[in-house]
C-alpha cells in the first residue's frame, strides 16, 4: 500500500522538482529520500541489419562505450531485454540533465549505426536502492 502511495504522490509531483535531483517525501511515518535519474529504453533501430563482423566489432565499442561510463557512475543499471521484440535494452542514468544524457547516447555505437534508437525520461526512486 505504502509503494501505491508513493507512486500516486510521485505522479502528482509538479514542474518545480524538474530544478532539483534529490528530495524527500514523507507518507505516514516513512521519509523516502528520493533522486531523479533518467530511464533509458532503447529500441530497434531503422537501419538494416549489419553484417556479422561489423555487427560483432560495433558491439564491443558499444559494451566498451558503456563500460566506461558506469566506471564513472554514470550508468547506474543496464542490460538487454531477453527476447526479440523492438524493446531492446534499458539504461538508468544518474546525470543531472537530460541534455547530457543525450549526449552520451548519441556517442554510443549502435546508435551511430542506426541500430538503436531511444527514449529518454525522468525517473524518480529511492536513493540507496539496489537490485538483489
């Protein structure tokens, strides 16, 4: 019920916390210590399809264009979906903007190739929360 809540008041959140990255929500007896982050969905891209070796070198420098930054925290959580659909794969990153968000994905290899294409929203979740 408590994570129903904090959904509804969450949504209802207005454009003044679009200045600010962090903030605190209380329900009830609970302080929930929020951050902005920014989801990242990436889809298929338009492009046709590469051949296997360029397909194989332009996926190294895209994991290799990841890894780096999640080594500087910006990528906070990614990995690919596991099926075949458009929805290829999901990032979370802990940036200030959206603008610099975009700035690193328009960098990223597959999106060059026109492989991937993305989306990109403000995502709000408790700070300190980790996957198991």
């Amino acid at each position: 019920m408590k994570h129903l809540i904090l959904t509804l008041v969450l949504c209802g959140l207005d454009v003044g916390l679009s200045a600010q990255r962090t903030f605190d929500v209380t329900i009830a007896d609970s302080t929930y210590h929020m951050k902005k982050y920014w989801f990242v969905l990436y889809t298929k891209g338009d492009a046709a399809p590469l051949d296997s070796a360029t397909s194989a070198t332009t996926l190294q420098a895209h994991l290799n264009h990841q890894s780096e930054q999640s080594d500087r925290g910006l990528i906070v959580m990614a990995g690919p979906f596991g099926d075949k659909g458009d929805w290829r794969g999901l990032l979370l990153y802990d940036c200030d903007t959206k603008e610099e968000v975009e700035g690193y994905l328009m960098a990223d290899p597959f999106v060059r190739a026109g492989q991937l294409k993305y989306e990109i929203h403000p995502w709000y979740g408790s700070v300190g929360t980790r996957l198991p």
